[in-house]
C-alpha cells in the first residue's frame, strides 16, 4: 500500500466557526484511517482518529469533549473515506458543527448530531481522505480534510537514459498509449484528457519495434500495469509491459523475462498517468493513482534455480554467466565448489546460492569447516547464500564422515551468527532408498541416512535430493514409460496414501514423496525437501532428445509450483543445469544437460515464468 509520502496532498477547508484552538494531524506517511470516534447529541461535541503511520497505530487527542454519546467507526483494511458531510449552526452564539457523515468506498456512516444549519460537504474527488484538521473547544468548531488526490508508484526498472514524467493533476481520462516492442519495451506514449483537451506526452525510448496503439473507450480506465524487468547489453530496462482496464486486457508487450516482474494496481481507483526514465529503450516505469488503494508487487520471476556447473573449456566469463541468469529472470543457482570469481559477481544480485563443500574426510576433522567458512561465506557480503551442500551424492566408505563434517559445518556457520541465513544440509541421490512402489513403502537404506535426518530436523534445514526421472525412464522403459516421465500421462496410473487418496500421474512426485514418506519413517515428519536437481539431456543417451528435454524441463517448471501430492505446494527446484559442459566425465549424456550452450545461446526455448 502506498504511503500519503508519495502522494500528492491536498488541504481542504476547514468550515465551521473560528472558537476553540487550532486542531491538525501531520499526514505525511499515514497509510490509512483505522477508527473516528465521534461524540455526539444535538451537535458534535467531539472527534478522536486513529490512524497508522509507518506500521504503526496513533491518534489525535479528543477534539472537543465528553459530552454526548459516543460512536466508534472501525474501517476495514481496503476502506477508505471518500466524503465527509455535515452541517455548521450556532449554539449559545457560537458557530460550531452540528451534524456530520461519513461515506467511503463500501458504505456510509451517520449522519450523526442534528442536521440543522448550513450544510457543507467535503469530497476527495477521486482520491481519499487521508487526515483532518479543524478548531475545538467545548464543542468541534470546525472541520477541514486531507485528501490524498493521487499516490505515485515506482518507477521500476533501470537507471538509465533520463526521467520522464507527466503532470497528474487535472488529467480526467487516458485515451490512448502507444507502445513500441520487440523483445522489450522499446517506447511509449501517453495521450490523455486534461481540462476537456487532448494532449500527449513526448515519446518515451525510441522508434525500435513494433507499434501497438491502445486507444480506450469514453468509460475505461486502467487498474494495473505489469511487466518485466531485465537487462539488455549491460543495461536494465522495461522487458515487457501488460495493462489492464476495466473492460479488457491489453498484452503482454515485449519478452515475458528478466530479473523479476512487477505490479502496479488498485482497487476502487484508477491509474492517471505515468512517470519513470527512458533513452533508446524504456528504462523503467511508474505510474499515478487517483482514488482507491494503490499497490506495488515485485516477484522474482521464476522461482527456479539452475545448478551452474564449470567442467569446460569453452563457458562464458563468470560475470556473463550472471548477467544471463539476471536476463532470464533465475532467482537461484547451485555451485559445486566455492569459486572466487563467481562469488564477486554474485555479490548484490540476490541470486539465492547453494554452495558444495565436498571434502566430508577433511571437513569432519579439526578446524576444517572453520577455516571453509572464514574463507569462502565470511569475504562474501552482499551473496544471497541459502544452503551449504556438505557433499554430493556421497555414497562410498566416505558417507560416514557427512554428519560429523554437517556438524562441524554447522557450529561454524553458529559462531559467524549465520545461522538464521544459511542452512546446512546434504545433497542425496535417489538410491539412498529402497521399496521406492508405492511411495509410502519407501524407506532410507542407506545408514548413515537415520543420523542425518535428525540433524536436519533439529536445525530446520531441508533435505537436498537429486531427482531425475530421465534414469528412472532410461534404465527401466517399460515400468516407467515416456510420458509417464515427461509429465504427459493423461490420467494418474496408480493411487497411494491413505484411502489412496494420492494420485501419481508422472513419475517426479512418485520419487519425491517416496523421499517424503522415507523422512517420515526415519523421525523427520517436518523436515523439508528441495530438489537440488533435475534434468533431462539432449544427447548421449536412450530418448536425449531436445524435444524430450524442453518438454521435461517446461512442464517441471510449471509442475514444482504446486508441489507433489503428499505435500501441495510450491517445491523449491534447481534444474541441472546452465550449460553443456564439454569436459565433464562418465557416461555421454554426462556432457548434455545443458539448457544453454557455451556460446550462451539456448539449446532450446524455456519460458522461467
């Protein structure tokens, strides 16, 4: 919700008579009346307003007395006051109110005290009445508002090129904007009704693009903007733009991707104008409010994380890798050993990391960990980190030394007072389980397992799990079919649960929920898990094909936002993994997971969104 800081303030009235003191309230950053308690008989004898500024409730002292009854007006959270009427008369020669109501955007209040006298109405006129201010003695003198007339949101985006802006005031209606795009928002311009003559702004960007002109009908007006942000050529900039009236919806405009989207709206109100920078393209973006409640909504796009692994000789600069995750709107990325060179580049791009510490031998002796976090968290401020890998798929003689070297990890992480920002865990594979059909008879067969789930559910860190249906599929054909691994069966193929109340229609929330139900059994019914990867390759293999790997990849993107059916609910993901990597040993389809090739450019076409 916007604050009255923003907003353009308007100061009207007071009306009544001159007795009494000097009554106001400062309104600068009051988000909204909360509750007016008026007293009243045959006059108003007093007024009190609670409001809420920067989080937190105040109010005015009683203005007035306690005389008359008292009445309490409680606002809802989206109410707002839209008009206060009344009426001013004389008592004992004085001029003072005698009556007053309230009416905001749901319904009316009052009138309360006697409607005699000369009435008087004072109206937000599209905008909402933020504060009061008046006289009072024995009685309330006068009255006067506060009227916000309209809030200013944003801008968002980019800080190049230079600030544009129309005036607000006196607009009555936009009639028509025009919007040049291609892959972003290359130009804008507003033309609009002001003091009943059409005028418009300069053009926004420049002529790149494609034209788009959206002119409005006499009784539509706009309620929310939204778009993307991205960058393009080092430089940040509107990627694509969407509006939506009270009618209709116009877009999406540009490329749906980038660092994050945005929303700008409001409910019982309309957006007027428009503000924010531009140069060869639109750099950013805002807008102004008349009336209602104004908001702003900032999402990381996708939600997803890609595992950028560095086994080549021929991958991008660590800087532009980071730069195309910020392009593509990747809010997380998995490194599997600490790399100088990534890290300052991730410093202050809120990429959410987990970082591999593979050495559990030398990691559970000593100072180890110690000495790990010194050198690889502490130097980093400004790196978004969220979890400690401690080891991969660890499961030789060496699985033994993963405990002892979480624990350490952990305590070292406690004394750098981290331990509310990152959490340690480990990344397991699928066959740390076995009687994996149905899933609910899944249990850990591995035994170092039982020791770290109760790690993990003492210090609230999730589980890391590596899911890959691509083997499941690959190694067992005809148990686990093609499209049953791929997200594309029509109907679930089997039920579990209790009462078989879960259906499993493709085989990732088969193998997560057996990890799920294994965690049960082991003592860890809270502890969560995270998908630490998941891929599909295009080459190299049984069905690695790059129509096989988009379908896999896009439909588990669209699936892990709604969990499994044991545990609805977004499922944080990573896919594996950013590139082709040419050096990468094993197996071929080893050098084939890649959703970009080193070149930077993508293997296939993935929408993060």
């Amino acid at each position: 919700m916007a604050s009255a800081s923003n907003a353009a303030l308007k100061k009207v009235g007071p009306y009544g008579g001159d007795g009494g003191e000097i009554r106001d309230m400062d309104p600068s950053n009051i988000t909204r009346i909360v509750k007016i308690g008026i007293r009243h008989g045959g006059v108003i004898d007093a007024l009190i307003v609670h409001f809420e500024r920067n989080g937190r409730e105040e109010s005015t002292d009683l203005w007035g007395t306690d005389g008359g009854e008292l009445t309490e007006i409680s606002f809802e959270e989206d109410e707002y006051i839209m008009t206060v009427k009344g009426h001013v008369g004389t008592y004992n020669n004085y001029t003072i109110l005698t009556s007053l109501m309230l009416e905001t955007n749901l319904r009316s209040y009052g009138p309360y005290g006697a409607q005699e006298g000369q009435s008087f109405e004072l109206s937000a006129e599209g905008g909402e009445i933020i504060g009061f201010h008046g006289r009072s003695g024995q009685f309330l003198d006068a009255i006067g508002v506060y009227v916000k007339a309209f809030v200013k949101l944003g801008p968002l985006g980019g800080s190049g090129g230079d600030v544009r802006d129309m005036d607000p005031s006196d607009i009555s209606r936009i009639v028509k904007i025009g919007i040049r795009h291609g892959g972003a928002i290359d130009g804008i311009v507003v033309h609009y009704e002001r003091n009943g003559h059409e005028e418009s702004t300069d053009l926004w960007g420049s002529e790149g693009g494609e034209l788009t002109e959206i002119s409005f009908e006499a009784n539509e007006y706009i309620i929310d903007v939204r778009g993307h942000v991205g960058t393009y050529n080092d430089y940040t900039i509107l990627k694509s733009l969407r509006l939506q009236t009270n009618l209709r919806t116009y877009g999406p405009y540009g490329a749906e991707e980038g660092q994050y989207s945005f929303e700008f709206s409001v409910q019982g109100g309309q957006i007027i104008g428009f503000h924010g920078r531009s140069g060869q393209f639109v750099d950013a973006i805002g807008v102004y409010v008349k009336g209602g409640r104004a908001e702003t909504k900032i999402v990381r796009t996708s939600g997803i994380g890609v595992c950028y692994g560095m086994i080549g000789n021929n991958l991008p600069s660590r800087s532009d890798v980071v730069k195309l995750y910020q392009s593509k709107g990747i809010s997380a990325m998995r490194i599997y050993f600490p790399d100088r060179d990534i890290l300052n580049a991730l410093r202050g791009t809120n990429i959410d990391l987990i970082i591999d510490a593979q050495e559990v031998g030398l990691l559970a002796n000593g100072s180890a960990a110690a000495d790990w976090v010194h050198n690889n968290i502490i130097p980093y401020d400004g790196v978004s980190f969220k979890y400690i890998a401690v080891g991969n798929e660890v499961m030789d003689g060496n699985a033994y030394n993963v405990l002892p070297a979480m624990s350490k990890m952990y305590d070292a992480i406690w004394s750098a007072g981290l331990q509310d920002k990152i959490k340690v865990s480990t990344a397991v594979r699928f066959d740390v389980l076995t009687n994996t059909y149905p899933p609910s008879n899944a249990v850990f067969s591995a035994p170092h397992m039982g020791p770290i789930v109760e790690f993990l559910r003492n210090t609230g860190a999730p589980l890391l799990a590596n899911i890959y249906p691509y083997f499941s599929h690959a190694g067992n054909p005809g148990a686990v079919g093609l499209n049953y691994a791929l997200f594309r069966e029509p109907k679930p193929l089997f039920s579990d649960g209790p009462n078989n109340q879960l259906q499993y229609q493709n085989v990732f929330d088969a193998m997560v929920d057996s990890m799920y139900y294994a965690l049960e059994k082991a003592g860890g019914p809270n502890v969560g898990i995270v998908v630490s990867e998941s891929g599909w390759p295009t080459a190299g293999g049984f069905n690695t094909t790059i129509e096989n790997a988009r379908t896999y990849i896009q439909n588990l993107i669209n699936h892990v936002r709604n969990g499994t059916p044991k545990r609805p609910g977004k499922l944080e993901t990573y896919i594996f993994a950013m590139f082709n990597e040419n050096q990468k040993t094993g197996d071929d389809v080893e050098q084939h997971f890649g959703l970009f090739y080193p070149d930077q450019t993508p293997v296939y076409s993935i929408n993060f969104n």
